[in-house]
C-alpha cells in the first residue's frame, strides 16, 4: 500500500510536466489579454509587472508582432488602445 501511494504521488508530480508549460500571455485592454482571455485580480497584476520578453503564447506574440509592423502613427491615432490585428 504505501509503494502504491509513493507511486501515485510521484506521478501526480511528473503529470505537471507531461501536459507542458503554462503560457504566458501579454495585457491587452479592458483586464484581458491580448489574444481575448479575460485575467483575475492577482493575474492582472502579475501581467502589468512582466516584461514581454517573456510571453510564449502563441497567439498574443502574433498580435504583438503585428502591432509592432504598423507605422507609428496608426499606434498614435489608436489613442492608447492596443491594436487589433
């Protein structure tokens, strides 16, 4: 019984990184992210204090690449709201 609980146990452990790493996304407007995923509290804190460079997600990095194509002064006109792309 008590191998079958260690077992258990260390798989419960293992699992977290079989499924993958969590994505990181990037704050967009209105307390969601870019890619449309709504944040809680403590998240939205934590994303106005992380640095870009380490987002991983996949679709918020293809908005961010696309806003940082644009010209500067369609970013201008856009009058503090991130762009959707």
């Amino acid at each position: 019984m008590k191998n079958l609980q260690t077992f258990l146990a260390f798989f419960y452990i293992q699992k977290k990184f079989l499924i993958g790493m969590r994505r990181r996304h990037m704050l967009g407007t209105h307390d969601k992210t870019l890619c449309g995923w709504s944040v809680t509290t403590g998240e939205l804190t934590q994303l106005r204090k992380m640095d870009s460079k380490y987002v991983n997600c996949k679709r918020c990095l293809d908005k961010l690449d696309a806003a940082a194509a644009l010209p500067s002064s369609k970013l201008r006109n856009s009058k503090g709201t991130t762009v959707n792309v």
